[in-house]
C-alpha cells in the first residue's frame, strides 16, 4: 500500500510541476508566445520577445503593440514612455524586435482577447 502512496505522490507532483512554472514570479525567462498563449493564466508573470508586427493606440498614452516570435503573435500594451525608450525617442515601429515582461491578462477589458500589460521591455538587437 505504500508503495501505491508513493507512486501516486510522485505522479501527482509530476502532472502538477508544469503548471507550478506558470504560477506569478516562477515563470523565469524568456517563453515562446505560443507556449504562453497556452499555459499561462490571468495574472501570471511572461516573458516573451518577438518583432512588433502592428502598432495602435490604445486609451491614455498607451501602445498597443502584436509581437510574433514565429510560434504565435500575442498583444502588448505598454506605456508610451517605455516604448519610446526603445526607440531612441519615437513612436514604436514595425520590425523592431523588443522582448517584454508583464501580467497575463485581458486586453481591452474583452473577456475573450488575452495580452501582456507590460511592466518592463527592451530592444533586442
């Protein structure tokens, strides 16, 4: 009977360990969108680098940016003053590869639309 205990504890940590990784602050480094788009959950932390693809605006000053890394394509809203960073004072442009870091969530409040609100991002080169 233990050794069914056993088998069963380390199945169970087995199967749950790949979920764990998407939990808050566990998730490290950088994750194929496709890979995020997949597992992550509202306000899971994600990392991911890609090209911008399409550049709009969004409420405030606020970009919206649709990164592809060449797995899937995922929406970005990051503040204008941090994107600009990244562009050496301009508006963000097409064909800039940046990789950023933020919070899994719904994008425009649309329950069905998922993105990053970016907290930090950078250029690539």
């Amino acid at each position: 009977m233990r050794k069914a205990a056993r088998a069963f504890a380390f199945l169970a940590l087995a199967l749950a360990a790949p979920a764990l990784a998407w939990k808050g602050s566990l998730a490290t480094g950088v994750q194929p969108i496709a890979e995020v788009r997949e597992k992550a959950e509202s306000g899971d932390l994600v990392t991911v680098e890609g090209t911008i693809t399409e550049v709009g605006t969004a409420s405030g000053s606020r970009y919206v940016v649709t990164l592809d890394d060449g797995t899937g394509s995922v929406l970005v809203r990051v503040p204008e003053t941090l994107l600009r960073q990244l562009n050496e004072g301009h508006a963000p442009e097409k064909g800039r590869r940046v990789r950023v870091s933020g919070e899994w969530g719904h994008a425009y409040l649309d329950k069905d639309v998922w993105g990053i609100q970016a907290s930090n991002a950078e250029r690539v080169e």
